[in-house]
C-alpha cells in the first residue's frame, strides 16, 4: 500500500478516536477553562453555569444536551467567542459537519486566534466519509499557521494537525506531529493512536503495533482499535505477513513427515524382536505384542494416509506461491526472460493437473487373470475348503490364474461388505509356479494366503491402497508434464511421500507376512511351509530365466511359441547362473522398501517353531498340477495370454506357424 494511500485510509477512524479527547479536553488545560469560565461569569453569571453545564454534559457524551445550553450561553453572552467554538465541537461530533463548520468559521471571524484556527481545522475534518480535498487541504494550513502561533503548543492543536495531515494525506506533516505529541503530551490516548499510524506510514508495522496497543490500553475503542490493526497488517509485504506463517507450516509438515518415518522406524525394529520369538500357541492368531504391532502399524498407516490427502492442497498452494514468487522475481528485476516465465507457469499448470488427477484417480477392477470354473477342478476346490477349514476361515470364492510364478490373495467389495462378510475372496495363483510343487507343499502356501484372510489383513486396504495409486498417477502425470524437476516443490513432496509411504505401508506387511507365515506352519508343519517358501523362490527365478531363453530364441527367429512351459530352448541359462540367482534371492538383504522380510530368515524363523502339522497323506505326495484337470490346455491358454501381453509391448509371437 503507497504511504499517501495508507495515510488517507485512516481519516475518519481518526477523527472518532480523538473527537471525544479533543472536545472534552479542549485545549486539555484545565487553568485556560476556569479563565474562559471567569470571563463569563463576569458578563453573565448564569451564562456561566450554563457553559460549565455544557461541558459536563459533554464529557459524559449528552452531546444534544451540550448543545442546547450551548446555544442558550450563544444567546445570553453573543460576544463569548468561547461558546462559539465549543459548539462547533459538538456539532462536529454529533455528525452536524456543515453546521460546525459554520459556526468555527464565526469564531475565526471574530477572534483569529490559534484555538479557533484549529477548532475550524477540526471541524474541516469532521466526517465518517470522504473529505473533500479543499477541505482537507485548508484544515492542513489552519491546523500549520495554529501551530506556529500556539504558545506553548497544546495537545489539542497537535491531535488536530495530525488528523488534518492525514485527512491531506501529508505523511511529512503526520510525522511531525506525532513526534510533537510524544513531547506535548506523551500520555495521551491520540499520541500513541497518531505515533502508531506514523509508523505505519514509514513502513514500521511492530512499532506501529505496540503504539496501537498502548492506546487501546489508554481508552482507544475496540471498533477503531480493531480495525487499524487489521489494516496495519494488511499494509505489511505479502511476504513479510505470510512468509512465517508459510514457513512455520512447511516446518510443521516436514516434522509430521519425520514423525512418520521414527514411527516406522520404531515399529520395524519392534518387529523383528517379535517375529524372533517362539509363539505361546499353536496357531498363527496375534497375541500381546504381535496385536499391538498390528494395531499400531494399523493406525500409523491410516495416518500416513490421511497425512497425504491434507498434504495435497498445501502442496498446491505452495507450487503456486513459488511459481508466483519466481514471476514476481522476474519482474522486480526489470528484466522479463520469456522462456524461463513460460517454463514457469508450464510446470506449474502441470503441476496442478498432476494433483488434481491423482485425487480423482480411480481404480480399474479388472480380473487379475483367467477366471477358472472350480467345477471343472473339483481336487482343487477341495483342498482350498480343507485348508480354510484348517485356518478356520472362509474359502476363497474364486481363483484366477495367471502365466507366472505369483501365488496372493485380495478381496473385492467395500467396505460395508467387507464387514457383512459378503466380500469376494479371491485367490492368484501362478502357473508357473506348480512345477515341481508337491499338493503339501502347496497346501501350505495356500495356508498362507489363508492366514492373511483370518489376519483381515486384505480386508480395509482400500485407503492404502488409493493412496499408492494416486501416488503413482502424480509421478506420472508430473514426468509427462515436463515438471518432474527438483525445482518443482510438488516433485519434492511426491518422491519424500513416496519413500515415507513406502516404509510404514511395507512394514506393515512385513509384519502381516511372517504373521500368516505362522498360520501356515502350525496348519500344515514348519518343513512344509519352508519347502514351499523355497520352492516359490527358486521356481520364480528359474521361470524367468526360462522365459528370457525362449523369448531369446523365438523372438529374433519369428518362431512359433504355442507353451511357454514346454519350450525347450537351445540355450538355455546356465545352471550355475540360476542357483546363483536363487541362491541370491533366498539371502537378499532387507531393505526399509520390501513388503516381505528375506526367505531365508522367514524360513528361519518357521524352523524355529518346530510345528510338525498333521501327517501326510498320499494325495499330499502327488504334483501340485493333479489338482487341475487339462494342464496343457491350461499352459497353451496362459501362452496365449503371454503372448497377449507381449505383443501391448511391440512383441509379435504367434501361435503357429
């Protein structure tokens, strides 16, 4: 705000500040009232009584009673100047400005003196509203030749040249009556209120708040004190008024990010010194600790959730108010680089369409793969009832399979169905991953997945799981953008919220895998379980050599691929590569990223407990493939389905040739 404008904004709040101060105590020297008194009751005693009725009555705010016997000394005493004046004042403050006027322009008429001057500069000034210039510009001058005749200077003459200076938005003259009220009469209510808008003025706003304060302190009204204040803060810089208030929050923010992070840190170190122990029962159901990690992870992740979605409007306004800064940056520098602005306002538009995507972004409930009719595997659907009954939990309601080597389980449904127990459970099971599988040993991975089911560990992930996706959706649209820049603050927020997220959201199923892990190892025997672990491992590993192979070979020779899983290519991988690999994916190290601990401590740790499980039947020596009727109808259709996907990539592989 320019200081002229500034100025002129505080007229009419300054008059109803120092109106009541300036006529009550007007000129605030009691020994020049009992001499003006004097001088009237030797003309008219009852006039005399009369004015001092009138004062009286306008120190406690009767302004329609002072005025009446105003005019009733006017009439008995018509040569009392004093009379004259002291009704302009009160006509001034009853909201009669033409009429004050006119009666102070009486009194300089008949007596030019330095109190009637600025008593017509009072009255000049006198509004709510706007003041006409003419006006504002001869109360100024009066208010000026008052003070120069004016011996010694009086408060009031000094409270009446600073409204005048204000009303002529005289920001030299404002000043130099407020350093004159300092000295006249440092006390004084109008001193402070004039000092603070002085202040205010020379861009001082603190100074300008602790003066204001001082004079509601000594009387100054809620209404006026209020709004001066308000307008005091809004005359600070935008940065200046916001710069704190941003930057603390950033700073509150980034701590709620590190909360997180020692949160998350605290609970996976817990973690490990859980899934350490040996279980008092023979089940896999949380206990004690084990339940107060999962509740805890429980609430942190939906915290960490939460946290996201506050977190996205104020990652927008701050992308904003950086590209507004640069912007403004740009300008006040005098010079204008067009590119370095357009590229500016780019990012940050796609910065915008980045966050608003990623709240709207919906899932696609897709079927993860072939949908088979368990009519068709009665032996299968059999043993995914034998072993819920073991977890002692409901089947899966179906079973989708797919090329590869994954085995997992999810349901599908809300929440309101997911609590009704109306949800659809469904299993993934991997063709690729029955090779070399004995039934026990997949009974026990199946008691696994199970395990998570009885857990509820697939049931109320849906906020989690919006989170990552719309976490996914903003790096995407950010890099398609061109705004996937470490100048970008919201290419900041997404890489931290990512890493953050990932840590508490993978910790949470690092505990909710060796969890199910239990399941399955008291349903069907620690050894069970490990050789099944083992054997996902390492069929994982040797399929995808196995694929790299054919593809290697079919590929380049526009060859026929019609089963994937009988393809015997002429090269094949080395053995050693592959127990390498196998070897390495058995013993990789634990990251704060992976969702499930290493194989060869969950082994590890199931070998500990020393479960036995029940004993096994012939049908749990047979392949894991006798539980599906037609296996190689079933590898030429997930085939297919490999060569559908390959060919989205650009890979053309046909069936025949």
């Amino acid at each position: 705000m320019k200081r002229g404008t500034f100025v002129a904004a505080f007229v009419a709040l300054a008059f109803w500040s120092i109106a009541g101060f300036a006529e009550q105590k007007s000129p605030p020297d009691e020994a020049f009232d009992r001499k003006i008194e004097a001088e009237l009751r030797a003309l008219d005693p009852k006039a005399a009584d009369l004015f001092i009725e009138a004062k009286t009555a306008s120190e406690r705010g009767d302004l329609d009673g002072a005025a009446e016997r105003l005019e009733r000394v006017r009439a008995s005493a018509p040569s009392f100047v004093h009379a004259t004046r002291r009704l302009c004042g009160v006509e001034a403050r009853r909201g009669h400005r033409d009429r004050a006027i006119a009666l102070c322009r009486e009194a300089v008429t008949e007596d030019r003196s330095a109190l009637n001057l600025a008593a017509l500069a009072f009255a000049l000034t006198a509004s709510k509203g706007a003041i006409p210039d003419a006006d504002a510009q001869e109360a100024l001058k009066l208010s000026q030749k008052a003070s120069l005749e004016e011996d010694p200077v009086s408060a009031y003459t000094q409270l009446v040249l600073c409204q005048s200076a204000l009303a002529a938005r005289d920001s030299a003259a404002l000043l130099t009556c407020a350093d004159r009220l300092q000295w006249v009469a440092p006390n004084a209510m109008g001193t402070h209120y004039f000092s603070a808008i002085a202040a205010a003025s020379q861009g001082r706003p603190n100074q300008a708040m602790l003066e204001l304060d001082v004079a509601h302190a000594q009387g100054l009204p809620d209404g006026p004190y209020g709004e001066m204040r308000a307008r005091i803060e809004a005359s600070r810089p935008p940065l200046e008024r916001w710069g704190w208030l941003v930057l603390r929050g950033i700073i509150a923010w980034l701590l709620g990010l590190a909360l997180l992070v020692g949160v998350g840190a605290i609970l996976s170190a817990a973690t490990l010194r859980a899934v350490s122990r040996v279980p008092t029962e023979s089940n896999g159901r949380a206990r004690g600790l084990d339940a107060a990690l999962r509740r805890a992870y429980r609430v942190t992740l939906w915290l960490t959730c939460a946290y996201y979605y506050v977190s996205l409007p104020i990652v927008a306004l701050v992308v904003v108010g950086a590209g507004a800064g640069l912007l403004y940056a740009f300008l006040a520098a005098g010079q204008i680089p067009i590119k370095l602005m357009l590229i500016t306002v780019v990012m940050v538009f796609a910065s915008l369409w980045a966050i608003a995507k990623s709240v709207f972004v919906r899932g696609l409930d897709e079927d993860p793969g072939e949908k088979l009719d368990l009519g068709e595997h009665p032996t299968l659907r059999t043993v995914l009832h034998d072993v819920a009954g073991r977890i002692g939990t409901r089947p899966v309601d179906a079973v989708y399979l797919t090329p590869t080597t994954e085995i997992a389980v999810f349901e599908r449904g809300g929440v309101l169905a997911q609590i009704r127990g109306r949800s659809e459970r469904c299993l993934v099971l991997g063709a690729g991953v029955l090779e070399g599988m004995r039934v026990r040993e997949l009974k026990a991975i199946l008691a696994h997945e199970y395990g998570h089911f009885h857990n509820e560990d697939t049931a109320g992930g849906g906020f989690a799981l919006a989170v990552r996706r719309s976490l996914m959706t903003m790096i995407l649209h950010l890099v398609r953008g061109g705004a996937a820049s470490w100048l970008n603050p919201a290419w900041w927020f997404v890489r931290g919220f990512h890493d953050v997220f990932t840590r508490v959201s993978q910790g949470a199923s690092r505990l909710q895998e060796v969890l199910a892990d239990r399941w399955a190892a008291f349903a069907y025997g620690s050894d069970a379980f490990a050789r099944g672990l083992a054997h996902v491992v390492d069929r994982s590993v040797r399929f995808q050599a196995h694929l790299s192979a054919t593809l290697g070979e079919v590929v380049p020779r526009k060859e026929p691929l019609t089963n994937v899983y009988a393809f015997v290519p002429k090269e094949p991988v080395a053995a050693e590569k592959i127990d390498e690999a196998v070897s390495q994916g058995m013993n990789r190290a634990a990251g704060p990223s992976d969702s499930h601990p290493p194989p060869v401590d969950r082994i590890a740790w199931i070998t500990k407990i020393a479960a036995s499980g029940p004993e096994e039947t012939p049908g749990d020596l047979e392949p894991a493939w006798s539980l599906l009727a037609a296996r190689e109808a079933i590898e030429e259709r997930m085939t297919a389905t490999l060569r559908a996907l390959l060919a989205t990539r650009g890979i053309q592989i046909t069936s025949s040739g």
